[in-house]
C-alpha cells in the first residue's frame, strides 16, 4: 500500500468552471477572480477580500499597507513556513522569533512579552496546522503595545475560535491555497480585512500599481471610447495577482469546503481513537476536529526520524512541518533563543491527511504506528 501525505480534492465540478473560461477566452486577471472575492468575503462574512497568486504574496502586501519605517520588527512565530518571515524582510523590515507554546505550537505570549521592545510595529500570529492561536490575548497584547496584527491563516479556513471566524481577529487576514490545503487553486492566496478602506489600495498593488487592470479597462465605458485603454500608476506594484483560471478552480471549491473540512475531522478523530492506547507516540496538536477546521495531523515521537525511515519502507508518505526558522541557515542572522521551539520540533512527524484518504489506508497507518512502538520501545 502506498499512503499519499496530501492530496487536492479536484474533480469534473472545477474542470466544467475552467472549461466556462477556456469558452469565454478569458484566462488572465478576470471576471472571475472578482466573483471568487466576492464569494470568499461571504463565505467569511468580511468586508473585502483580495485575491493574490500566493500567501506570501498575501503577507507581503499586507504588511507594506501600514508603510512602517524601514529597520522596524515584526513578532512572528519560530514555527512557520518561512513566509512568514519573508514578508517583514520583503518590506525592509526585521524578523522577530517568537517562541512557541509546548502543547498547541501557537506562538507564546510569554515570549512574546519578553521580546518585543518599542521599535516592534506587528506581529504575525500563525494558526499552525489548524489550531487557533490564542487571539484574545494577542490582539489584547497589541492593543497595549501599538502593535497590528496580520494573521497568517494559511492553514485554517472556515473556523471560528471564541465567536469570530479566524482571519477577522487582526488587522488583516492572509489565507493560502496552495495545492495541500485545505482548498486549493493550485497556487493562490487572499487577503480579508473588515476595514475595506485599510487594504483597497492593494487591489492595484497586486497588479503593478496599475490603477485599472486589463479587465475593468476592457468593460469601462468613458467619455471618449478612443480612451478605454488608459490607465495610470500610482505606487510601487508587485505581478501578485491571481488568473480566472486559478479562480474558476477556488469558485467550485469554495463551495466543497465545509464538506471537506468536515471530512478531514471525521479522519482526525478517527487518528485520536486509533492512537489512544499508544505511549511513545501522540497527537502533535490538542486537536478538536469538529471545533476547528485542520489541515494538517502530525504526531511526536522521541525516535522521529526511525519512524519517519519506517513508514517509508511501509509505502507510508510523511513529512515534519517545520524546522524552526531561528536555525534555518538564512535566518541564523536574526538569531533570538526559542528553547521550547528547538526542543519539541525534533518530535514532530506529518502524517497523511486529506479528503481521499480510505477507512483502510487510515487503519494501515495505525497498524504500523503500534507495530513501531512494539518494535522500537
């Protein structure tokens, strides 16, 4: 048996919405990128949704909305994708690691006490795996310290932590979906905000400042039609956007999200019954999957990577997400101490989660998990 480690849910439903646009000859920055924006702001119940190629793009053009003076610091967590930290670097400013919380991975608000100091101007809280990161006591936190909030979604849509969708806590919301998550374009990612006025200024941004893209010139009737063409820019821009391609794909599986989301929950609990009567091999998370919306299940084992070589040599996929970005070679630059970041990581194996996922690839997983710590223990 071979067990994939993640997999999209695609099928003929975003093929046919391709197809519409293959019939339209209309591929680029489109119509339907404005209908996908317009969906996912009512989906989360936001005020504006920007649609971008990327989550990095996302967190990018999100931090350069607030224009902070070049040599400020941004508070991010040591266990993340490495775009998180890239987006503070992107806009001249320095990466502050933020150590981790020992149970859920989300970023400590201890830590983050002790090391933000008076040129701090953001942070960026990441909901690692799916498990909400303590958000009353961050945005708590910044209120005190003058600090935005840009929260870093890419791996959670769809779920509420204390009342309020994920993505709306902070100034701004950046979501991912990328091939892996939870919903794919293939590549792509949006920026949310319930203050539309805050990131309207993105919009042209993410297509090279220009202040009216092809398509808005395309269907813009103007005084003198010899005109339509014109367009101006007014700022520094980025090729940030997404294609009606990428959107046709979001539109159809925008609509399949809460299924799948409630799919991947039924496979995570059945993960937590099947490990319960293991002891050298755990949930990496606190996971409540009828609660919170996930995206990745992982376990902690001290002989991580013989299980890692052992699930190989079974046709078992995994992964381990992440390494702490404090002891990434490019990042030893902003080097700050993370002591629970660079222990617990060293556990941390990703196990296969997706919506394809069989009863019988699920059981084949457990089997070998109690077949390593028999052998192994």
């Amino acid at each position: 048996m071979n067990v994939r480690l993640f997999a999209p849910h695609l099928g003929d439903d975003e093929l046919n919405e391709i197809k519409d646009s293959f019939k339209k000859s209309w591929v680029g920055l489109g119509e339907k990128v404005a209908i996908f924006e317009r969906d996912f702001c009512e989906y989360l119940d936001c005020k504006s949704s920007i649609a971008v190629n990327s989550a990095t793009a996302a967190l990018h053009l999100s931090l350069s909305v607030f224009r902070f003076p070049r040599g400020k610091k941004v508070l991010v967590p040591d266990i993340t994708f490495a775009s998180t930290a890239f987006a503070p670097i992107y806009n001249g400013l320095e990466p502050v690691f933020v150590d981790v919380n020992r149970d859920d991975v989300s970023i400590s608000v201890a830590d983050l006490e002790k090391k933000w100091d008076k040129d701090c101007a953001a942070v960026l809280p990441v909901h690692y795996g799916g498990q909400p990161a303590h958000m009353d006591e961050i945005t708590e936190f910044a209120k005190i310290k003058n600090l935005k909030v840009i929260e870093d979604c890419a791996h959670t849509i769809g779920a509420e932590y204390k009342g309020k969708k994920l993505g709306l806590w902070g100034d701004i919301g950046c979501f991912s979906f990328e091939e892996k998550k939870a919903m794919t374009t293939g590549d792509g990612g949006m920026i949310c905000s319930d203050d539309a006025s805050l990131i309207s200024s993105l919009r042209s941004k993410r297509w090279l400042g220009i202040d009216r893209d092809t398509w808005k010139r395309m269907n813009h009737n103007t005084e003198d039609d010899s005109k339509h063409w014109y367009y101006d820019i007014n700022d520094l821009g980025f090729k940030y956007n997404m294609n009606d391609l990428s959107a046709s794909i979001g539109i159809v599986q925008l609509r399949k999200l809460d299924e799948m989301n409630r799919i991947r929950s039924g496979i995570i609990s059945k993960y937590i019954d099947g490990m319960k009567l293991l002891n050298h091999i755990k949930p990496i998370l606190p996971y409540e999957p009828f609660k919170y919306s996930y995206w990745l299940f992982g376990a902690r084992c001290e002989k991580r990577d013989e299980l890692i070589r052992f699930m190989k040599k079974n046709g078992i996929a995994t992964g381990v997400h992440y390494v702490p970005l404090n002891i990434v070679n490019y990042f030893k630059q902003w080097y700050s101490k993370c002591e629970t970041a660079e222990e617990i990581w060293k556990s941390f194996v990703t196990l296969p989660l997706h919506v394809q996922l069989t009863d019988d690839e699920i059981s084949f997983v457990l089997e070998k998990l109690y077949e390593f710590e028999r052998t192994h223990f």
